[in-house]
C-alpha cells in the first residue's frame, strides 16, 4: 500500500526501499544464497530489520520494483513462467482473484499464520498468498485551502459530485492502479452494480482528474502534499490512504503539530495486501523463509512507519503517530472476494470507456 508511500522522502531516512534490499549486484535467484522479491514501488523496510533477516537466515535479499501495485501484478503474471524472483509483495485483495486465477502463486503455510486474524485471510483453505498489512484507500484533502476558501471538505462519496468541489479531484487510473481500483470498487459497493455508472458520469461532468498512478497523483497533483506544492499541484482533493496524513507530519522537515491533510472518512475503501511464493520461483527455500520474516513482529512493527499501513499480527504495536495524525477509517466499505472476482474486470473496462474516453 501499498504508501504508495512518501518513498522519495524516506530515502537517506534509514530506510531500504525498492531500488536497494540488502544486496544490490544482478545475483540470479537461481543462487541458493539470494532470495529475490518483486514488489511495487511503495516497499521499504528499516536497514537494520533486513540485515536481521539476512544474519539470520543466511539469504541476501535483492528487491525489484515494478511501478505501481496493478502494473507489478500484470507483469508478474505475464512472466509467470520464467518469473523475475521468488516471492511477490503487494498483490491486495481488488487484484487477488487475478493472480489466482492465473496461476501467479504456488502454496505455502507461512510461520505465524496463526496469529493472522481470519478477517485477513482470503485464501485460507490453499495459502497460496499470506497477508501481511492492511490500511484504507480514502480522499485525502488539503486542509489549507478548504480553510481558505471557508469550504467544508466533503465527506462522501456523494459530496464529491457536488458542484462545489467541481474540478478538485484527482484520481488514479482503476485499470493501472490499486488505489484507483479501490476507489472505483467503493463507489461500486456503495452505489451498487446499477448505480456506480451514474455516479462516475456526475465526477466525469464535475471535473475529476485521472493519471495513472499513486505517486502521479500525490507528489505531482495534490495541493496538499509537501512534494505536490513543489510540483505545483493544484487539485486539493486526492485518493490516497487513511494513513496518509502521519506521513506528511512525520517525513515534515519541521515537524507540524497537527497533520496538513486530512481524511473524508465517508469515501474509505479496505485494502489488505499480501505476499506470495511466486510459481516457477528458483529459490523456493530462501523464498519461504523470507515470507515467514513477514509475519514476525520485528517487521510488523518496523512496517507502519516505512510503509504507512496496519500490521495485521495479533500484538504487533500501532505507532502513536497512527493514532494521532491517521486513525484507521471507522466504518470503511467492503467488498466480498467473490464479488470483485464477478465484477472487476467488466467494471474496470465500463469504467474505462466512460470516464477516459
């Protein structure tokens, strides 16, 4: 969760981000020694935490980036057969039926799966994914113009259409992108089959903006954001994350005493994402014990503040920050597995033809 997140301001923070996990040389995952994990662009661990690993597990550790989470799990299928590593990150529940039903991951009961709470477990009878954060997919605004322009942020999906935040939204591409896709699927969820159409055509006519990505949209578009400001974002009202709000106090060079951005808590979508033994992966031994690492409380805990999302371990610590600057959505919208398996694919394709044409 992705976040999707304020990856360019962690580095030189103590942070291992995509780019650079442990060994940075072309190793091949056929050596026994490297395990190699492909993920989106939002991952990062703490340098200390991932050396732990590779102390105690005797494996390097190499990581690939692969854009954003839609477009790493469309390459990671399309190269399923002679994969790019051994295990996947970031797969989350919109695009997990995708990955299934291609094929994408061989099975395997991760260490500590017990202490996984069922809600997260969305392929418990065959494990061929296990889930590792959690966190919610909101509008997130700009609490500087709102207070200027003396506007009430909106507070729901139905707000966003209101004439009065014409032309303020940005938003990820559904087809590219998990958080465009997750926000797609809660307007569906709330509007339901029938009446997501109709709503899409509203935002069409009131302006909203599509780019393809997470960062696109956040670092490039969104008023709110310290990098959007330097970028000259003009939008001051993005899908982004719950957790969202932290991150700009935190990586903030002075440290604000309350978040500049704030959450429209009626538009939150629940997003878990997982990891998995890639099939046809060379190191499927490194590859095990690297998604057990997953599920210990040393990366759990290390994870909300690199990744911005919730641990899902039963004891594992929320930082302080989380629940100061970001609690977590009250009453996100939800979706059944069974039902974006159903529906996305049809959605996402009405969707493109409705809004990007």
């Amino acid at each position: 969760m992705h976040n999707k997140t304020f990856v360019a301001l962690a580095v030189g923070l103590g942070l291992v981000t995509l780019s650079a996990c442990g060994s940075t040389d072309a190793t091949s995952s056929a050596d026994s020694k490297t395990v190699t994990l492909v993920s989106h662009d939002s991952w990062a661990v703490s340098t200390n935490v991932v050396k732990d690993f590779e102390k105690q597990s005797g494996y390097k550790v190499r990581v690939l980036k692969d854009g954003d989470a839609g477009q790493a799990v469309n390459k990671a299928i399309l190269t399923k057969d002679n994969p790019q590593g051994d295990v996947f990150f970031g797969v989350d529940n919109t695009l997990l039926s995708r990955a299934l039903d291609n094929g994408l991951f061989q099975p395997y009961a991760a260490k500590g799966l017990d202490t996984v709470g069922a809600a997260y477990q969305l392929d418990k009878d065959k494990h061929r994914v296990t889930p590792v954060d959690s966190g919610d997919i909101c509008v997130n605004y700009d609490k500087a113009y709102f207070s200027e322009h003396k506007l009430t942020p909106p507070q729901s999906y139905a707000d966003l259409a209101k004439p009065q935040y014409k032309n303020l939204l940005v938003t990820e591409n559904a087809a590219t992108s998990s958080p465009g896709l997750g926000f797609l699927l809660g307007s569906a969820a709330q509007f339901g089959d029938n009446g997501w159409q109709a709503y899409w055509k509203k935002l069409k006519a009131n302006g909203v903006k599509v780019v393809d990505g997470w960062e696109t949209a956040y670092y490039q578009e969104f008023s709110g954001s310290s990098e959007g400001k330097k970028a000259g974002g003009d939008r001051p009202l993005v899908v982004s994350y719950a957790s969202s709000p932290p991150a700009e106090v935190i990586y903030a060079k002075k440290r604000p005493s309350t978040a500049p951005t704030g959450v429209s808590n009626g538009t939150c979508f629940r997003q878990i994402e997982f990891a998995g033994l890639l099939s046809n992966a060379k190191n499927t031994k490194g590859g095990k014990a690297f998604i057990d690492f997953l599920l210990t409380k040393e990366f759990q805990q290390d994870m909300p503040l690199n990744m911005f999302v919730y641990p899902v371990v039963d004891g594992a610590k929320v930082p302080a920050e989380f629940t100061e600057y970001g609690p977590a959505a009250k009453n996100p919208a939800t979706m059944a597995p069974g039902t974006i398996a159903a529906n996305r694919d049809q959605w996402v394709k009405s969707w493109t033809s409705l809004v990007l044409k």
